[in-house]
C-alpha cells in the first residue's frame, strides 16, 4: 500500500458522501434510518472503489464473492428467523441487512488491504 493510499481513501468516502447527501431528509424522526442508510452504502461503495483506484482486479474479484456471500446468507436467515422487529412494523428483523453490508465492506478492506 502506497503512502498516498490513506489519503485516496478518504478522498473516495468524501466523493461518495457528496453523490449521497440529496437523500438525506431534513426529518428529525428519519434521520437515524436515513443516516443508517447511507453508511450501509458508503463503506461497501469505498471498498468497491478502492479496488479500482489500485488497479485490483483480484481483490474486485474477492469483492463480489464477499458481498454477494453476505447479502445471500443475511436474507436466506431473514427468511429462516422471521423476527420482528419490536415496534411490529417487518417480520425481517434479524439479522439486520444495514450491519451486514457494512460489516462485509469494513471486513474487506480490513482483510485486503490492512
């Protein structure tokens, strides 16, 4: 990993935080959710881009494999479990789909990339 790396990085997760701002709502009750929503796609979108901005094809390769293992067995256990959540609005509760996508980005590039 070179020096300028870090720097790369965060220049990434600024752009990406910039293309996603619009959807953040002025609404005090939706602002957890809508904040929630955006790191569930700004981490995963970082580590997407980073494998780009370092020419990895193999840890771009590694990537889908990661993220597509993920989202499969979170939904294929949502399905399983079916737990409501505690205010009754979803029976697809558990696990949460917003920590798993952004545990399987931070996860990826804590693994590949230090």
């Amino acid at each position: 990993m070179s020096k300028n790396t870090p720097f790369a990085l965060l220049r990434i997760a600024l752009l990406a935080g910039v293309l996603l701002a619009p959807f953040h709502h002025a609404e005090a009750s939706h602002r957890v959710e809508n904040t929630g929503d955006i790191l569930r796609t700004l981490i995963p979108a970082v580590a997407y881009g980073t494998t780009f901005y370092l020419h990895d094809s193999d840890g771009r390769s590694q990537f889908y494999k990661s993220f597509f293992t993920s989202l499969a067995t979170t939904y294929g256990l949502k399905r399983t479990i079916s737990k409501t959540r505690p205010n009754g609005e979803d029976d697809a509760a558990f696990p949460s789909g917003h920590s798993s996508v952004a545990f399987q980005g931070a996860a990826f590039i804590h693994q590949r990339y230090g």
